[in-house]
C-alpha cells in the first residue's frame, strides 16, 4: 500500500489531493490485489490445518491467523493511522521548536560517593 502511496504523491496530477483522499486511492487500488493473495495463502493454511495431521496443524492455523492479522493491519489499520498522525502533525505544526533554535536539555549529573572524601 505505501509503494502505491508513494507513486500517487509523486505524479502531478493527484497533487489537489487531500493525503487521506490518496490514502484512500491507494488503498483501494491495492485491495484486490491483497484480497487475492490473502486468499490463496488462506487456502493453502486452511489445508494444512485439515489435513495436515497433527504436526502441521498447529503451523496451518498460525499461518492463517498470522496472514488475516497482517493483512488487515496493513492495509486498514497502518493507512488510518498514518492518515491521523499527519493530521495530528498539521495540527501541532505551530507548536514545534524552530529548527534555529537549539533544544534545551537538563542533563543529569550523577555523583559518585567514593569520589567524595
């Protein structure tokens, strides 16, 4: 999804888009895709996990929970996410240091009781 994302940023035609609406495009021109490929990884899982007998069932059913979970992390949770954390950024933008002046830190000196006599 973000390889997508990146290639609709860069072309000058989607630039009047709002980074949620490319997100949105991105997502949806991945999907199919996704879903395909989910599929047949589920297929392939569910069959080890029927059929595999005692040793691969346990590796089927992991590899089809871990293939549901990463797929609807990536393409649904990780796009949403990113899509609120750049508002947030937009949102907190004034707020930020400027890049002049340098941060100011308290660094902690720590004392050393053998030293001390």
């Amino acid at each position: 999804m973000y390889d997508r994302l990146r290639e609709i940023r860069s072309r000058r035609t989607q630039t009047e888009l709002s980074f949620a609406q490319q997100v949105n495009l991105a997502v949806n021109q991945t999907l199919s895709r996704t879903v395909l490929t989910v599929a047949t990884v589920a297929m392939s899982a569910a069959m080890l996990f029927v059929f595999g007998g005692g040793s691969l069932e346990n590796f089927g059913f992991v590899v089809l929970v871990g293939a549901l979970t990463g797929t609807t992390s990536t393409v649904y949770v990780a796009g949403a996410l990113d899509v609120e954390w750049s508002a947030w950024a937009d949102r907190h933008q004034g707020k930020r240091p400027s890049p002049g002046r340098p941060k100011t830190r308290r660094v902690a000196v720590a004392r050393s009781h053998t030293s001390e006599r």
